[in-house]
C-alpha cells in the first residue's frame, strides 16, 4: 500500500507540475522526479499488483510520454521491464503500440545498426525485417521496418502476437527518426472483431503510380471485422496510396466529403470471416494506365455472389487528380457471369422496373444456361468427400427451388405481355414437379386457378398469395 501510496503521489505530483507551470511563483512547484526515478516506481508497483491495473498504466504511460520526451534514453532494458511489469503485451492496452515504438527506438539509440547494412534486426522478442525504400526520391535510403513483437508470424496468419505494425525510419548518423505514417497497428487486443488480430498490412508495390516522379508506397490493410450481433458483421479494409510531403507520408487515397468527414476512396466491405490476414478475399487491384495522362489509373476489383448465387464483379475506377493532389473516384462499373443464375437476377430486375419483355428475354436465357456450382479445389473435395458430397446436395435444393420461383415468375410474365400458349404449357411442367417449399406450391396454385388469358385476375392471385403467406418467405 505504501509503494501504491507513493506512485499515485508521484503521478499526483507530475499533473500539478503542468498547472504550476502557469503561475508566476516557481518557488512552490513540486520536484519533477527524473525518469529513472519514475520508472523504478512504477516497476515496483506493478510488481506488486501483478500487472494487473490497467487504468492505472494507462495513466503512466501517458505521463511518461508527455513528460519525458526522451524516454527512450531511459534504455531498452530497462523500459522493457517496465513494458513486462505492466503487462502491456496482454489484454486491450490502447498504448501498446507507442510503447513498443518506443522500445524499438531505446534499442537502435544504443546498438546504432547501420540500417543500410542489414535486412534483419532481431532482439529480445522482437522480429523486424528491413526494407530498404527510398520514400523521398533522394537518392538516399529510408527504412521500412517490418515489425512483429512476441513471435515471428507471417502477415497473412491471424496476428495474434503483441504488435505487428509498419514503422517508416530514416537514419542521420547514428540518429534514428521514425516518419509518421497514417498505418495502424495489429495483434492480440489491437481493437476490431473478436481482438484476437484479425487484420494487417501487407506491402503490395513500391514505385511511381502517380507520374510525380516520387515512389509511392502502397500497402493492403484489412481492419479486421467490424459489426454486432444485430447489425451483421462485415470486413472492412482499404488500399493506402502513402506518398513523402514534408517529412511525413500521406494517403494520397483519402477525400473529403461536402462536410469534412475524411474518407478512403478504396475503402471496401467483405463477408466477415474469422482470423483473417491483410489481403482481402474478394477484392483485388490493377494499376493500369487507361487515359491519356501519365498517371496510374487505379481499377479495384470486388467479387460478389449474391442470394440467387450469380457471380458478379464490380470495377470501381479511381483517376489521379494532380490539382486536387489525390486519387478520385470516377465510375463503377458491374459485370455478370454468363449462369442461369445471373440471367434469373437480371430478369428479376426487369420484372420489378415492369419490363417483361426483357424479363421474358433472361428467363427464357437462363433455362439455356448452366447453374452455379461450388469449385471445391480437387484435393480439398478428395481429402472431404462427404462434406463435398452434402454441400453439393443442399445447393441443389436451393438451386431447384429458385429454378421453380423464377419459371413461376415467367408464367407470370407471359400472362402479362397476353402470350398465354407460352404460359400454359409451362405451368403444366411446373404442376407436375414436386415443389421445393410450401410457398412455391401456393404460388404454382395460384396461376392455375386464374385463366392464363386474364391478366388482372392472375397478377391479382399472385399477389394474394404473398399477402397472405409473407410468414413463408
């Protein structure tokens, strides 16, 4: 209790130094304790309480990095006990990542690596590849270090370490200089979906997109999984487009709205997954140039398959706009796969915008064209043949009864461009089958009873059975 007692006087005593240091009479300000003094305190503490108070750390760390602007001077074992003592490798430590910045720091002040002479620095439980990058287009090295605190991983694994993170160095001597950068930070507790590290970074190129003569560095992030049990869980990731402005680097992939709000134009949402690494499943990138200008234009790709199980692919382009000094959004454009499915899709779309000709036209298709099928890998359906086998069965039951709503739909859509021949010997194929649901009987009994010459009485039997069994659908 004493130590306790101590530490929070310490801590006390520090917050009034920054309100004292406003008034006029210095005579009655408290001692500033140095950093060595402070550190001892708080490794004392936390020995006594296990590492196990973190309000109470949070508040250190803070303080700490206010205070002592050279922290880092402290050395790295020592600062490393600290980092042990609190537990800040474990559990949701907001701080964890400036900490270990920090230790990264202490230790190349002391050993003084030459950074251009190596592609490897690892100490304690630090593992950090060296990428050597040219960021400013000076002829000179900076660094990116690839940094993984408390095992080696391999970025596309689920992290679940205590950081994995990019840090951007330059190197003077035998002074290091960390260049901030917008990337965040990964690994156990580094904030989205189940805090087990979800996420990461993964360097994709490194090299001029924009004509500026500048490299661009351009790094995959995937934030991990976002949402709750109501609202759905999703992916959300972006592509940083990171370029050297006046020490720091910059996205030139970010916008502002009419309102301020900043925002990525590669921002994308995925199906949510568990543990997963930086690359996204379903979205890709090509640099390309498709204009007249001598920028990259950026084409991001994403792959969709929907309800009706069409696969669909969105290109969403982005043009390089040299006054507004950043990538712009300029068009998405969507394309089908040529399955049954997506001709059902597309002939659903014409039936609610009331175009049944052009309805007709995809449903008539799609009963000429192949449906969806899994594409197992061969020797993922070889080792898990019965999972194979029962997958392969429940599709072809959602298949067949999607295959019987929509010939229902197109009955439906004969009856109301009046081509009743077309319509009747396709409802007498259909009343023949075995319905799939209960609702798709209903629907089937409805266009029987109604004169397939009468469009009103049809349309309004349909309607009735959706009205009055909505509980189906």
């Amino acid at each position: 209790m004493k130590t306790r007692a101590l530490l929070l006087t310490v801590i006390f005593a520090l917050l009034i130094v920054s309100v004292s240091a406003q008034e006029p009479t210095p005579e009655y300000r408290l001692r500033v304790p140095t950093v060595e003094e402070y550190l001892n305190q708080v490794i004392e503490i936390a020995t006594e309480n296990d590492g196990d108070n973190l309000g109470l750390y949070s508040t250190v760390t803070t303080i700490l990095f206010n205070h002592f602007p050279e922290l880092y001077k402290a050395g790295f074992d020592r600062l490393l006990e600290a980092y042990n003592r609190m537990n800040i490798g474990s559990g949701q430590f907001w701080q964890r990542r400036e900490w270990v910045n920090l230790l990264i720091l202490a230790w190349l002040s002391e050993n003084q690596p030459d950074l251009n002479a190596v592609d490897r620095l690892d100490f304690a439980d630090f593992y950090i590849g060296v990428i050597h990058r040219d960021l400013d287009g000076d002829g000179q090295n900076e660094f990116v270090l690839d940094v993984m605190k408390g095992a080696p991983v391999d970025r596309h694994e689920c992290p679940s370490i205590d950081v994995v993170e990019y840090l951007a160095v330059e190197q003077t001597g035998n002074e290091y200089t960390f260049i901030n950068n917008p990337l965040g930070w990964y690994g156990r507790g580094s904030g989205g979906g189940s805090h087990l590290g979800e996420g990461g970074q993964q360097e994709l190129r490194f090299e001029d997109v924009n004509g500026d003569s500048l490299p661009e560095w351009i790094v995959a992030e995937n934030n991990g999984v976002l949402g709750g049990p109501d609202a759905g869980y999703a992916n959300h990731g972006q592509l940083y487009i990171l370029n050297y402005r006046d020490g720091q680097l910059v996205d030139l992939a970010r916008n502002a709205d009419s309102r301020g709000n900043v925002y990525s134009v590669t921002d994308y949402y995925e199906d949510s997954g568990w543990c997963l690494g930086p690359i996204p499943r379903t979205v890709s990138w090509e640099f390309s140039n498709i204009d007249f200008d001598p920028a990259l234009e950026i084409l991001q790709y994403q792959d969709y398959r929907d309800n009706w199980y069409c696969e669909s692919r969105s290109t969403q382009t982005l043009d390089w706009n040299p006054e507004a000094d950043q990538y712009q959004y300029l068009h998405t454009d969507q394309s089908f796969a040529d399955t049954r499915n997506c001709a059902h899709r597309l002939a659903e779309e014409a039936m609610w915008a009331g175009n049944y000709t052009k309805a007709i036209e995809q449903y008539e298709r799609a009963l000429t064209l192949e449906p969806y099928r899994y594409n197992f890998p061969e020797n993922y359906a070889t080792e898990h043949a019965d999972y194979v086998a029962q997958e392969n069965e429940r599709l072809h039951h959602i298949l067949t009864r999607l295959d019987q709503y929509l010939r229902a739909r197109l009955i439906l859509a004969y009856v109301l461009t009046g081509q009743p021949d077309q319509a009747q010997p396709l409802l007498n194929e259909l009343s023949a089958e075995k319905m799939e649901t209960q609702l798709i009987g209903y629907f089937v009994d409805a266009l029987k009873s109604a004169p397939v010459n009468n469009s009103l009485q049809t349309c309004l039997a349909a309607y009735d059975v959706f009205t009055q069994h909505f509980f189906y659908a």
